[in-house]
C-alpha cells in the first residue's frame, strides 16, 4: 500500500447502518486514517455509535446525516429496497459505499 502524500490520508470503514423507517436510525462504524483508530468510544471499543436522520424521495434517491458532527451523505436505495449506495456530500469527503444488501426482513 502506498504511503499518503501530503495532505491525504488513508481511510478504512467498516460498519453497517440501521434505518428505523421513521427517518431516524443509527451508524455502527469502526474506522481508521492511516492505520490509527479514530473510534468515539460510546460503548464498545472497538466501534463508534452515531444518531442518523435520513429522507427517501419518491425516486429512490435521498440523504442522511449524521447527528453531532454534521457529515451528509446521499443514498440510493434499489426500487426493492433490498440495496442502497451511500456517497459522501460533505465538501472534502469523497466516499463511495456500497451496494450494500439488507439483512432484515422488509
């Protein structure tokens, strides 16, 4: 792996996201920037809990953000439901996640 040049970062996500189906929900997330934890440590030590709010239009598109720090995000969720692609919209966060699958019942 290449080391960061100036001004970059290697970042590592890894996680999963809870959608109430109320427009609330939450982000259970364990990340790093290069290779050092950046954990919140709520409860566990090894991941970080955020509070999320979220909309999704009739098109399938739609946005989340993240309570507290005030990180946006757009989605797409497949017409099913049974997929969604989450990007970075926050000015300098460029992210790209997904698909990623349910895993509950509809």
């Amino acid at each position: 792996m290449p080391p960061a040049s100036p001004g970059q970062a290697l970042l590592a996500v890894a996680g999963y996201h809870v959608f109430n189906g109320d427009g609330t929900g939450k982000d259970f997330v364990a990340a790093s920037i290069n290779g050092q934890s950046i954990e919140r440590q709520f409860s566990d030590p090894d991941r970080s809990v955020f509070d999320i709010t979220y909309t999704v239009n009739a098109d399938c598109s739609g946005t989340y953000t993240v309570l507290g720090d005030g990180a946006s995000f757009g989605l797409f969720v497949a017409p099913d439901g049974d997929e969604v692609i989450v990007f970075g919209t926050t000015p300098g966060v460029v992210l790209v996640q997904g698909p990623n699958r349910r895993v509950s019942p509809k």
